[in-house]
C-alpha cells in the first residue's frame, strides 16, 4: 500500500520570488527602527498618510431673517446652522448672528464673556483647530439700535469658524470661512467655504483645504533624516 505524503512538506520556491539589494534592505531596516524609536511603526505611518482634508467650495450669503445648514462631510445630515434672526426684549430690539450645533455632541469654538455670553471665536488663517481649543462658542456678533454691537465677528473678512463634530461616534475637526458686516441694527454674512479632517481627532488647519497637514509631513522627513543619520554612522 502505497504510504501517504507528508503534509509538513515545504512548499515548492516560487520561481518569481526575488531578494532585495542587501543595501535596500538594511536602509528599510534602519527606517524601520528610528519609526520604532518614535514610537510610531510603518504600517501607523502609511495609514496616517491616507487621511485627507474634505473642502467644500461655497458662497451663500445669509441676509436678514435667515439661516443656513452645514452638512460638513455630505451625508445629508446638518452639522451646524448659521442664523441671522431679529429679537425684542422688554428694553431693546437688535439682531443677532448665531452659530448652532445640530446635534448633542456637536461644539462650536469660543467661550463664555461678559454675563456668561457664549462667544464663538473669529479665528485667523492658519490658525490649529483641535482639542487644545475651547469649543462652548455660539454668539458670533449682535447689532442693535440702543446697545450698538458685540461680538468677535463685527466687521471681519475671511474668518473661519472652529466646528468640532461626529461621525460613527468619533470626533473630528473642521472649519467654516465666513465674512461679517455689522452696525445699525443689521447683519450681513457671507459663507465661502468649509472643511473638515477625515481622520478622528486630528486637529485641522485653519483654511487648509489639502492634506495631509504640514506638521505630519515634517514629522516623516524628520524621521527620514534621522534614519540617514544612524545608516551614514554605521557605514
């Protein structure tokens, strides 16, 4: 009877399979191990580099008695809304320009001032929008007729709202580029663009509307440069 094969036989060497120049394969170490050292590995670096920046072109401008939905990442779900409505009290009457999350988790950057008023910030270009910021903003600017004008959005151009929103339970970062006009009782703004980082909890430039940032490619070619330092001292 014939004796059955050994299934522990050693697979035949594919014909095709090649080795890498012995100088390749000992720089790819020495990267490898500066990444370690960095406390980051090759696979954490590749998926790093897949995020992107989502930027959306707009130009709406948001007129009295009106307000418009931002829907950050076009799922069809509003992330925020911008209103620009009338109010009267007993003593005044003026207008007001809101920034409003939709949603319970939702924040706008900014944060208490006077009499506990959320004020929502009026951020410069290249500002970092991320977890170091204050986000419990709402009121952008305010105009009446009595009390003249408040607010960090009065009379701007070009600056971006700070947006930390949710997606699949996950924080991420974006920003809203709106210009002001306000005084006498009336407000006029002007929405021309937005963005948002795909990846969670990565913080967003102001205004950038490429990725990947610019810290995350320095932070490679300091790496790179320190794998060329370590290879040229063993050499």
């Amino acid at each position: 009877m014939a004796q059955p094969e050994h299934q522990d036989k050693p697979a035949a060497k594919n014909p095709r399979e090649t080795r890498l120049n012995p100088t390749l394969e000992r720089n790819l170490l020495v990267y490898a191990t500066a990444a370690s050292a960095a406390g980051v590995s090759l696979l954490a670096l590749a998926q790093a580099a897949e995020g992107k920046i989502v930027y959306t072109r707009a130009h709406r401008v948001l007129r009295a008695n009106h307000s418009l939905t931002l829907d950050l990442n076009h799922d069809r779900i509003g992330d925020f809304s911008i209103s620009n409505h009338s109010f009267c009290t007993t003593d005044i009457c003026g207008r007001t320009l809101l920034a409003l999350p939709l949603g319970n988790r939702n924040q706008v950057a900014g944060r208490k001032g006077l009499v506990n008023t959320l004020y929502a910030y009026a951020l410069n270009r290249s500002s970092t929008i991320g977890r170091k910021l204050a986000f419990s903003g709402k009121l952008m600017a305010a105009s009446g007729t009595e009390y003249g004008t408040v607010g960090r959005w009065l009379n701007v151009k070009d600056r971006y709202l700070g947006l930390k929103f949710y997606i699949k339970g996950h924080a991420h970062y974006g920003w809203a580029r709106l210009s002001v006009t306000a005084g006498a009782g009336k407000i006029t703004a002007t929405l021309t663009g937005y963005a948002y980082e795909t990846v969670p909890n990565k913080a967003i430039i102001a205004g950038k509307t490429k990725g990947p940032d610019a810290e995350q490619r320095a932070g490679l070619g300091e790496l790179a440069a320190g794998a060329a330092q370590i290879q040229s001292g063993r050499q």
